[in-house]
C-alpha cells in the first residue's frame, strides 16, 4: 500500500507512530535544542531517576481462558477481545449522545465535572469503556491484501496522562486493547505524569493490573508531556513506539498500516489522520 493511501485512512484518534531509529534520529535533530538545555543524556538519566513506581508487565494473560479464536493462528485476534454478549450502550459506533430529562441534581453534576475535566466528564461515564467505532478507514485500506501479520514488527503503545478523567482514560487503553491484534502489541505504558486526583492512584492501580500488557509507570513530580513519553520511552521493549494521547480511542485496524509503512523503510515516521471527539456528545 502506498504512503498515499495510507494517509487516506481517517481514523479516530491522535496518534504518533515511530520506529525506534526514526526516533533516534529525530533526537539528534532536536539535539541542539535538547543540548541547550540540559543534555539528552541527562534527560534520559534525569527522567529515570524519578520514575516513582513501576507495575512490573504482566505476561500471564488474565483473559485466556475465555478467549476462543474465531479461527486457528487468528494473527488478527486482539489483545483483550470485548467482553461477550455486552449490552450494547449509548455513544456506540461514536453515535453523538444528548441526555435529555436531567434532575437539577444531575445538572448540578455534569456542570461539576465539566469544570473539572473541560469536557462532558458526566456523560463519558455513561459510556460503555468497550464501545466500537464505526469503520472510518478508507475502501482501499479495508479492500487491500491482508496484511503478514508475522513479518509486521510489534510496537510498545506509550500513553501520557495527567488528571484525566477515569473513563475516559479506560475507554483509551480499552480501544487499544480491543482493536490491536495481540501480535503486534508488546505492552501498554502508561505514564502518570503527576496526576492528584485520587481515582488516578491505588484505584487505577488495582483496575490495570487486571488488564494485559499493562505498565503503569508513575513520575515523582510533573515533567510536562515530552519528558513524560521519553520516560515511557526508556521502560518500551517493542521494536516500535506508537504515542497514543489519552482520551482518544483508536479503531479497528488502526496499527496494522502504521507499521507496515515502517517496515517497508524504518526512517518512516507514521502520522494517521486523525479525527475529533466532540467534548460534548462524543461523537
Ligand atoms: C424526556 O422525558 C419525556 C417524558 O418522559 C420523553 O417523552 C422525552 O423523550 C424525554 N426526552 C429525552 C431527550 O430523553
Ligand atoms: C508471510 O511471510 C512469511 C515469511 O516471509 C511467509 O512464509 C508467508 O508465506 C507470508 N504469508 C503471506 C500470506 O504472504
Ligand atoms: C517483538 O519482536 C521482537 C523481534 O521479533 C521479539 O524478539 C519480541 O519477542 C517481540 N515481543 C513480543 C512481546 O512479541
């Protein structure tokens, strides 16, 4: 598939693909930059130096023993598939969603949680954390060869947050989870970068050791969104590094394009069209 069509695919999501040479050398080209202020090496020494907790990655896979592949050596099977026979919510397929006939109380609420998270925190906690997006990709990207799955290199997903909200952060790792294929996803870091609400602590701590392929690191005081990736950065073991922004949610078959085009020439830094969650309907 051509670079063309790949940038073709509009996909739901803010998303930074690298492979891990294009990244070195887009370091060195910033090197200047990053010399003037402290030296790479310091940042890097700097930024593991306050590194506070790390959740070592899990292997065992906690979802084995229901998972049933739709067929043998499924290379497309997800990491984590949704959970069966869901009930299908509100806001899914990225429908827009307007709750109507509101109690003051619940008004009082969702004004609340506006102010606090700058979007409509109140109805993303109504939302299903496993709902799927419509397909956005363009024909040419559903009706090309399937991919070799074997010969794709595998990424480690890295994301950065700060006070975000809890749904919107778990529907983030979920659409990974649910829309990379199990192959091709080395872990999941997630980066705390010096979040103070409370739900973001030992609470997202017992809810993501659950989940596969989760890291969960936390720096000891905020370092601003770059310093933060590149801690992620120093933890990631995979051949690539995909940089995915919370409350974003990625779709089905969001990846597979992305690292073919860095396998087919490793100097490529993969940038997909992205497109918005509206902050007040999530559509
Ligand atoms: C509000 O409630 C009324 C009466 O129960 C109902 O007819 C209407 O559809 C509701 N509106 C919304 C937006 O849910
Ligand atoms: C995928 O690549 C492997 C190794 O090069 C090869 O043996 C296999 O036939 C390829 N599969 C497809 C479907 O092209
Ligand atoms: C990622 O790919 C490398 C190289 O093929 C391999 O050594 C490593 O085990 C892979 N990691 C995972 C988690 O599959």
């Amino acid at each position: 598939m051509s670079r063309r069509n790949i940038k073709n695919c509009r996909l739901r999501f803010c998303v930074i693909l690298v492979s891990i040479p294009s990244l070195l050398i887009l370091l060195y080209n910033w090197g200047d930059e990053l010399q003037s202020r402290s030296g790479l090496q310091d940042i890097i020494q700097y930024d593991k130096n306050s590194v506070a907790e790390i959740l070592p990655l899990k292997t065992e896979r906690t979802t084995s023993a229901t998972y049933i592949p739709t067929k043998p050596f499924d290379h497309s099977a997800p990491a984590l598939p949704r959970p069966p026979n869901r009930q299908l919510g509100i806001g899914e397929r990225g429908d827009p969603v307007v709750l109507g006939n509101l109690t003051d109380d619940e008004e009082a609420r969702q004004a609340e949680l506006w102010e606090l998270y700058g979007v409509n925190q109140f109805l993303s906690e109504k939302i299903s954390l496993h709902r799927g997006l419509k397909e956005f990709r363009h024909p040419l990207c559903i009706e090309r060869p399937p991919f070799n799955y074997t010969q794709l290199p595998n990424a480690s997903v890295i994301i950065v947050f700060y006070n975000e909200g809890w749904s919107t952060l778990l529907r983030t790792i979920y659409s990974v989870l649910h829309n990379t294929p199990d192959i091709l996803l080395t872990e999941i870091i997630l980066v705390d970068d010096g979040s103070s609400i409370q739900n973001l602590g030992k609470q997202l701590h017992d809810y993501v050791i659950k989940l596969p392929k989760i890291k969960l690191i936390r720096t000891a005081r905020r370092e601003g969104l770059m310093r933060a990736r590149l801690l992620g950065l120093a933890q990631a073991v995979g051949e690539v590094i995909a940089f995915v922004d919370c409350h974003c949610e990625v779709t089905h078959g969001w990846l597979e394009p992305l690292l073919e085009a860095i396998s087919l020439d490793k100097t490529v830094v993969a940038i997909p069209v992205t497109d918005d969650i509206d902050s007040k309907t999530f559509q």
